[in-house]
C-alpha cells in the first residue's frame, strides 16, 4: 500500500489497495456490505477510508481532503483506527502524525518496512498505538488483526476513561477496599468522598474506613457492618461518621460485595451519601408527632371528663326526650378517640415483630359488632408489623364494612351493610408482597376510591371520618402501601402492599 497509489486501481492481490469492480465510486456511498473495520489512511494531502468487510475483503470506501477531524463514515460506521504507510519521498510518518494528532484521537498503527529503531521509538514517543512490519509477500492479514486490536483496545481505554471520570465527578462518595488484604484497606476513594469528608486521597487509601468513626458512633450499627462483611454480604446503614476537621455527619452508607470469577471476594465497593439533613428533619418530625400526641392525650382527658359527667347524668333521666342528646354525646366520644388515634398511629414503626396474620384478624374481629357477617382467614401466615397497629388496621376495616357498605356512595337499603343488604362475608388472604381485606358488599364507586383515606370523608352521617384515615397513618407508619380496587365479588378490596411476609407449610 503506497501513498501514491491511484485508489482506484483495481488491484486483486489481496491488499489495502484492493477496490472492488475497480472504481472507487462503486463503493464511495457507503454501500460496503457487513462492513467489520473501517480504517482511515492519510498522506501529506489527502486521505483514504478503507473498510474491511465480511464479504467483499478490503475495499477503498472513501477519498478526500485531510479533515481528519470528521473521518469518512462508512455507512453507520465510521473510522476507528488509523493507519500511517510512510512515503519515501513525502513527509515523514511523523510528521503526518502530529498533524492528525492535532486534529483526531484515533489509535494510529505504522505499517512500513523495517524501521530504525529511533524512528520507532520516537514514533511511539509521539503516541503512536502500534507497528507492524510489512510481509513480503504483500499479505495484510496481520495488519488487519492488528488494527481490530488497536481500535479495540482504543473502545476498552474510552470506556475505562468515562467510567473514571464518571465515578469521579459522582455526587456521592465511592470507595473500593481490598478484601484479600488484612483489615480491609481502602485501595480508591473518588472525588466525592474527599467532598464529603474533608480526608484527600493521600489520607484515606490504605486505611480501613473506621477512621471516619468517633465517639457518638453507634457500636450496633458498627456490628451489622462487620457482620455484613464477615459473611460476604451486602449492607446498608446509616452511621454516625466525623470528617478531617472532627464536624460528624450522618452518612448513608451501602456496602457491596464483588466477587472474582472463582467465586472469591476480592473487593468491596462502598458508596456514602451525607443524610444529615434527613435525619435533622426525621428528628423534629418526630418531636412535632410526640408532641401531638401528648396534646391529643392531655385534649381526649380533659373533655372526656365533662362528657362522662354529662352522659352520666343524662342515664338518669328517665325521659324519652332526652335521645338525640344521648347520640350526640356518644358521636363526641367516637370522635374524641378516632382523633386520639389518628394523632398516635402516624408515628413511625421502629420495631417490627412476626405476627399471624389470621390470629390478629381473628381478634380485631371480636372487637367489632359485625352483624352476622362471616369472617376468612388464612393460615400459616406470618406478618411483619405493629401487633397493636395491625389490630387497628383491621378494626377499622371491618367497622368500616359493617357500617357504611365499605363508604361507598352506592345506594343500598340507606346504604347500612347488614345481615341481608350488604357484605355477607370478609375475606383476609396472603398476596406476595402483602395482604387483602375484601368483602362481597356494595364496593366502593371508582371515582371515590382516590379520596376515601382523607381524614373527614365519609358517606354515613353518623361517621366521623377517620376511620380509613387511621388505616393510611399506619400504612404510612410501616412504610407499606394500600390501594382500593374492586373484588372478585364485586365488593370492595383493600391491597397492603410491601409488607415482609411469610408462609409455613
């Protein structure tokens, strides 16, 4: 391959200068079948694309200007490697290269005669990729693998940089320690966790990332981190860690084990993002709902007294006028403790237990006046909640059923669930990420079920509202989700949804 080379020569000996039906504008609108590499040749003046292809060998595509800034494209495929054939009697290959080098960063293979070994190393000083001796025999085959490994090799390097700079400019803090090594040191810390800790690089590879604990660090959370690692796990907490100028932050900390292909833990990657201000916000929100509670408590005291008084009066007086007074003392003492519950059941579970989930609703059955209604239950099924707050969920599910016909709008017999008008049986069943509550009743209207957890909503005017409230506030509580949809049967369906649960048998 010559640099004097008329291009469209047709030459069928197997080289670079090969061109197909020997003409260049044949191929020159990027037609070039399975095209598998395409390479760009320049010379002083100008310069060739030569493609590779699957089916047709190698084939000049392309012919013009030295832009080398926007190599020739072959189709969808453009250039990806480069490569110099020196001319004995124009500029040098290096010449050539440092005017591409100003203008592409494409790997660039010198393909020549022997070459002094000064002309070579200053070659490759100047950032050239590879060299390749021609054959004798005029063969390219080694020049073609050569230049699939450049341009390979080329792909692997940009990828490893973006990568590099990716991991470098990420927002959150990323370290990587060595598992083979005693004490686990850290090998790589990114930018991020120099931002966030104040530690530079210099400071932090080679230590074990203890040195960011101190004296308000909690031991527990300590444990679950050494355990995670003593079992080759995963782990995700939130620490108590300190930065270089001893200022402590909360930091989200995840930790991920990475195995070889052996199976072998080699590493561990761990990612750190400051939660300070989530927990500040955490603590005041608690605060704010400890305080409502003890003001619904002090509240609920102080006008139940009055209200017993009241009622206790009122059963003394034996007068059938009195009736309408009596209701409305009793739909005040329903109110008082819907409030008193919706003030206390918003607070966030912090310790689950395993419950039976048919054992929980069994018992929050027997606590409503269900009007002959049927209850199912599952068996074998084990929750991970708030005993006490479950039996609330289902308290207010089931009075909810047996009161308002599921709050739903539909008419039927004024609306009241009873034995022969309404819901017959309640049905609890395990789903796998949680539990339902169905009924065979009236159901609930689709465009009412968006609103029937807001705090006031009801469609019975002896109701307070709360009662599905509550049930959100301890939804919200256990960090699960609840949605209404219709039934099997028709009636109304209440889906718990991100709930841990368990089967036996």
């Amino acid at each position: 391959m010559t640099a004097g080379a008329d291009p469209s020569d047709d030459v069928a000996d197997g080289t670079v200068n090969d061109v197909a039906d020997g003409t260049v504008n044949d191929v020159a609108d990027g037609t070039v079948n399975d095209v598998e590499l395409a390479a760009l040749v320049p010379t002083a003046d100008a310069f060739d694309v030569r493609a590779f292809a699957a089916d047709r060998g190698c084939h000049v595509v392309h012919s013009g200007e030295p832009d080398y800034s926007q190599a020739a494209r072959v189709g969808a495929t453009a250039a990806t490697v480069a490569v110099l054939v020196p001319d004995p009697d124009g500029p040098s290959a290096l010449a050539i290269l440092d005017a591409l080098r100003e203008r592409t960063t494409l790997p660039v293979v010198l393909y020549a005669d022997a070459v002094a070994t000064d002309d070579l190393a200053a070659f490759l000083d100047a950032e050239a990729t590879d060299y390749v001796r021609k054959h004798p025999d005029g063969s390219e085959l080694v020049l073609e693998k050569r230049l699939r490994a450049a341009a390979e090799h080329a792909t692997l390097v940009e990828s490893h940089g973006l990568l590099e700079r990716a991991v470098d400019q990420a927002d959150v803090g990323i370290t990587i320690a060595d598992a083979r090594t005693d004490d686990e040191p850290l090998i790589y810390v990114n930018e991020g966790f120099t931002r966030l800790t104040g530690y530079p690089v210099e400071e932090s590879v080679g230590r074990n990332c203890r040195f960011l604990q101190g004296e308000d660090t909690d031991p527990e959370t300590v444990a679950t981190l050494r355990a995670a690692i003593e079992n080759e796990e995963a782990a995700s907490v939130d620490i108590r860690n300190y930065r270089e100028d001893g200022t402590p932050f909360w930091n989200h900390l995840d930790i991920s084990p990475v195995f070889d292909e052996d199976g072998e833990l080699t590493h561990y990657f761990g990612f750190q993002r400051d939660v300070t201000e989530r927990k500040r916000l955490q603590a005041e929100l608690h605060e704010q709902n400890e305080r409502l509670s003890d003001f619904a408590s002090v509240l609920s005291h102080d006008l139940r007294n009055p209200l017993a008084v009241a009622q206790g009066r009122l059963d003394a007086v034996d007068d059938p006028n009195v009736a309408a007074a009596e209701e409305a003392l009793s739909r005040m003492d329903s109110l008082i403790t819907d409030v008193l519950a919706l003030a206390r059941e918003g607070d966030v579970v912090e310790a689950t237990e395993r419950v039976s989930l048919g054992e929980v609703a069994t018992y929050a059955w027997s606590m409503v006046e269900t009007d002959g209604l049927v209850l199912d239950v599952p068996e074998g099924v084990v929750v991970h909640a708030d005993r006490e707050r479950l039996v609330s969920v289902f308290e207010n599910l089931f009075r909810n059923t047996v009161e308002h016909g599921s709050t739903g709008s539909r008419t039927r017999s004024g609306n009241t669930v009873e034995h022969a008008n309404g819901a017959s049986t309640v049905t609890v069943s395990a789903t796998e990420d949680g539990f339902v509550v169905a009924d065979d009743g009236p159901g609930i209207p689709e465009g009412e079920r968006d609103s029937v957890f807001d705090r006031g909503h009801t469609t019975d005017p002896d109701g307070t509202g709360f009662g599905l409230a509550i049930v959100a506030a301890i939804v919200d509580a256990h960090e699960w989700t609840v949605e209404v949809t219709e039934s099997a049967d028709g009636g109304a369906e209440f889906a718990f949804h991100g709930v841990d649960v368990e089967r036996s048998g």
